[in-house]
C-alpha cells in the first residue's frame, strides 16, 4: 500500500468524529455531506439524475421492529450514510419492520436532502400493490420516492400500471423491476426489451456474474439504470477473502480495505449505476462508503479483481 494512502482506521474515525462534532454543535439533518471527500456518482439515464455509487439496502440489518434500542442504533448507521455522501437507500414490505425503521431514522436525523428514496411494491394482487405503496409512503414520511420498484418480477403487468400513474402524478419519479440470486434473467430480459422503465435491480458481485452476458449490456443499450443487491452475498463473501491479504496491487483500484475492493470491481462496471450492500454497524458503513473515492478499476484490472477473489 502507498506511504501517501489513508489508513484504514484514520479514514473511519474522521467521519465518525465528523458526525459526533455536528451532534455536539445541535445542528439539524446532515450538512456535513460538503465535507465528504470527492465521491463517484453516477447518472439514471433516463434522466439525467446523478446518485452516489454506493447506496444501502435494509433486508435483514434494519428488520427490528419496535426496538428502540436497535432503531436508535440504525439511526446512526443512517447518520454515518449521509455524512459520507450516501444518497440511495432501497427497502421493501417484503423486509418486515425495515420500512418503518428508516422512517423512524430519517425522522430522528431532520433534513436529508441527499436522500434517495427506493421501494418497492411486492404482492400478487393489483389492488393491494395500491394499498402497499401508500402503506410505504406512510412508513418512510416522504411524499415522493425518487424510484418504486416491482419486487422480484411478481405481478409486474399490474402493478408497472400502479407505478407508471404514480409517475404521471408526480408522486414517483423513476419506476424500475428487480430480481435476486441469479433467477429470472430470462423475465427480466424480455420485460427491458419491451417496456419503458427507469431501472433494474439484480444481483452482480465479483463470483456471480452472470448479468455481464446479456443484462448488463442491455441495460446501456436501453438506457436503463442498474442496481447491484447481495454485493457480499449476505456476508458470505467477506467471509471469504476477509483471512487473505489484501493483495499489494489493490492499491493501484484504490482499494484500501476488502470491502473497497468488493464494492469497486461492481460500481466501475460502465453499466452500473449503484450498488447496496447492508449494514447494522457504523464502522461498516463507513467502510462501505469508502468505495466512492479515489481511482476505480479499469477493464483489465476489474478482470484481475474477479480472478483473485476466484482463486481465493
């Protein structure tokens, strides 16, 4: 690693200390997304809008009911996402109480003006998806999602209508479909090809890569939006390069730790717009975070990133 490159724990306790000194000032929301280093963004091309590369998802770490023990500790993952510049965070009714503990948190942090708001509509029935989305619009407290989503491919005829008049109404702004663990490329295929939507969401990381045959291409040929999910496939692939070294040539991506390193080989990739790792501890987040700054992997060494972590 470079003499000039920023120690791990440097880089984490700058921004924990950043957001422990706007809590001791009394200051309202999260100005201190100005004082985030440089950080890549990337546009929704439909639009134009640029959102940071890394954004958080909420399956599981933020399913914890009424606990407010555990809401509060949420809240400040939250607060340690914005100060590092995040803008995304993507949840779903499918994840439990997940919706209304972001609420809560975006509650309890005031103004989050870099808040990208993703959900989504998961139900069989039309009617219910109706039901759903503004059960979501309740239990987050906004008053426009910036991107609603229908979950894993079900009842998509239906409930794209749902969305496409949210957007016609001015109370969504970007519709998109999802799928998980490598299933339903084919669907998904198809529904890109033939239907006007803003964004996709699949699983892509440095093992499953199966979107870079047809998805990811697609996607650029159709000027559509790509979400990354399940970028350490639930931990598991941490777990797996977290006893190897960090090799010496990371640095030359930019990576400074085995998450940077992870979540830079998904977010350099041309067709990709965000990725969503989840978290419930700060250190972690801000780790994650980390991933948005300094030089990115270019084609070879994206190769050479996905070899090594095979070869582990």
């Amino acid at each position: 690693m470079p003499s000039d490159a920023l120690d791990r724990r440097q880089f984490i306790g700058q921004f924990i200390s950043l957001g422990a000194a706007a809590a001791a000032l009394g200051l309202s929301g999260l100005p201190a997304r100005a004082a985030a280093p440089d950080i890549l963004t990337k546009p929704i091309k439909k639009t134009g809008v640029r959102v940071p590369a890394i954004g958080m998802g909420t399956w599981i770490t933020f399913n914890v009911g009424e606990d407010k023990k555990l809401r509060d500790q949420r809240t400040e993952v939250l607060r340690t996402f914005f100060e590092m510049g995040g803008g995304m965070i993507d949840s779903s009714p499918m994840y439990g109480s997940s919706e209304a503990v972001v609420g809560y948190g975006l509650r309890k942090l005031g103004q989050t003006p870099g808040l990208f708001s993703a959900t989504k509509v998961w139900t069989p029935v039309a009617m219910h998806g109706r039901a759903q989305v503004e059960d979501s619009f309740r239990l987050w407290g906004v008053d426009t999602f910036d991107l609603y989503q229908v979950h894993n491919l079900l009842n998509w005829e239906d409930h794209l209508e749902t969305l496409r008049a949210g957007k016609a109404a001015g109370r969504i702004r970007h519709i998109g479909i999802t799928t998980s663990h490598g299933m339903r490329h084919a669907e998904m295929e198809k529904i890109m090809s033939s239907e006007d939507i803003d964004f996709v969401q699949l699983t892509y990381n440095a093992v499953d890569r199966e979107a870079e045959s047809r998805l990811l291409p697609l996607a650029q040929e159709r000027g559509i939006a790509v979400i990354c999910n399940r970028p350490y496939r639930r931990g598991s692939l941490i777990d797996k390069v977290q006893n190897h070294p960090l090799p010496a040539w990371a640095a030359d991506a930019g990576a400074r730790n085995w998450p940077e390193f992870l979540l830079k080989f998904i977010v350099s990739h041309p067709a990709v717009t965000c990725a969503i790792p989840a978290t419930t501890r700060v250190e972690h987040m801000a780790e994650n975070m980390g991933a948005m700054t300094g030089p990115m992997p270019d084609t070879q060494m994206r190769q050479r990133m996905a070899d090594h972590v095979a070869n582990l």
